[in-house]
C-alpha cells in the first residue's frame, strides 16, 4: 500500500547518523552487485531521491530511476542529468541487468510486491530492506525468508538472502536471479 507520498523511515537519525548508514548500505550494494562483470544497467525502482545514484554509477551502471512520485522524478532528473520515470511511464519491455529495490517492497502488499517483481524482468534482482524500531506502522519489515518467499513467487531463481546489522538498523539483503539466466 502506498499514499503516493515520499517515505523516509530515517528521518529520526542526525545527519551524521544518515551519512553512516548511507556509508553502511553502499558497501552492501557493491558487494551484492559489484561482482557482476558486464552488468551495466539497473532499475531503482522506488528511487525516491536517488540516494545510490552514485554508487552504481561509480560501479559503471548506467542508471535509471522510477518512482510514485512525479514531481520527485523531474527533480532527480535535474539533479543527476539521467533518466527518471514515473512507474507508470515504465517501458516493461526494457530488460536492466539489475532490479534494484531499497526499502521498497516495505511499502507494498505482497500482491502488490509480486506484481511488480513479476512485471519488471531483469537478469538480476536486489531488494535492500530494513527494520527500524519504533518505526511506522504502514511499514511491512519481512523478514529475509519472506523476501525470499516473494521473490520465488514472483519467479525469480538462484535466491541468496543475507542479514547486515548497521549501528542504526537491520537490513535484508536479498538478491535472485532470473531463472532463464
Ligand atoms: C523509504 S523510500 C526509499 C527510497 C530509496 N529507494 C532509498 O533507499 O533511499 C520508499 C520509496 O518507495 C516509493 N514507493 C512506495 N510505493 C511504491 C510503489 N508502489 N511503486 C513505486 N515506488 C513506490 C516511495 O515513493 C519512496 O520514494
């Protein structure tokens, strides 16, 4: 479920506190993704402001955001001088290397998670999510195994789910692969 609002569930955190999960989770990506040798194009899906924009371009991914929200997209755009789309706008024909979801499928229904993760056929999948206490309520914090679970139904293949524990948060780190890979 969604209200068609920007969600920030750190909001809590000091500005140093951000930088350093910001830090935290960035390792964890390049770790997940920097591996991959040839991948070279990704969805942020749910991008909201694009904050790992400059992690998977520095890896050499050409990127491209989508998002609920309109108006957040043209400001990325601005911002980055790259391609930001509302969901909608998404072309589901276009195949990235990898689908990117960072505290997105949080937001969704498992209907509505398995849609999208159904529709958008990637080679590659890799959900970040977190669990923050005290966090809001419309929040859904799955757990590792019922990301895996999603990700199953959804088709996905090869599924390797990890936990991280930064000083602030818990985060699952789950990445699949399309099954005619
Ligand atoms: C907590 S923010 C995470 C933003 C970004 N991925 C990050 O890690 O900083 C969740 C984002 O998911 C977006 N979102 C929520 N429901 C969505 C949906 N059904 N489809 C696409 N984006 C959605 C929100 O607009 C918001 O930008």
């Amino acid at each position: 479920m969604n209200t068609g609002k920007a969600f920030s569930e750190d909001r809590d955190l000091s500005p140093e506190q951000r930088k350093a999960e910001r830090e935290f989770l960035e390792i964890e990506i390049e770790r997940a993704a920097g591996g991959a040798k040839g991948s070279k194009t990704v969805l942020d899906y749910g991008c909201g402001e694009a904050r790992f924009f400059d992690v998977w371009t520095r890896l050499g991914y050409l990127y491209v955001g989508a998002d609920i929200v309109p108006a957040m997209m043209d400001t990325n755009a601005e911002r980055y001088g790259a391609t930001f789309l509302h969901v909608e706008d998404l072309d589901e024909r276009i195949v990235t290397d990898w689908l990117f979801l960072s505290m997105t499928l949080q937001h969704m229904t498992d209907v509505e998670a398995i849609g999208v993760l159904t529709r958008i056929r990637s080679q590659k999948v890799l959900v970040i999510d977190n669990t923050v206490k005290g966090g809001p309520e419309y929040v859904q914090h799955r757990r590792a195994v019922q990301l895996t679970e999603l990700l199953a139904r959804a088709g996905w293949g090869d599924i390797t789910p990890e936990t991280a524990r930064s000083k602030a948060a818990q985060y699952k780190i789950v990445v699949g692969r399309n099954r005619g890979d």
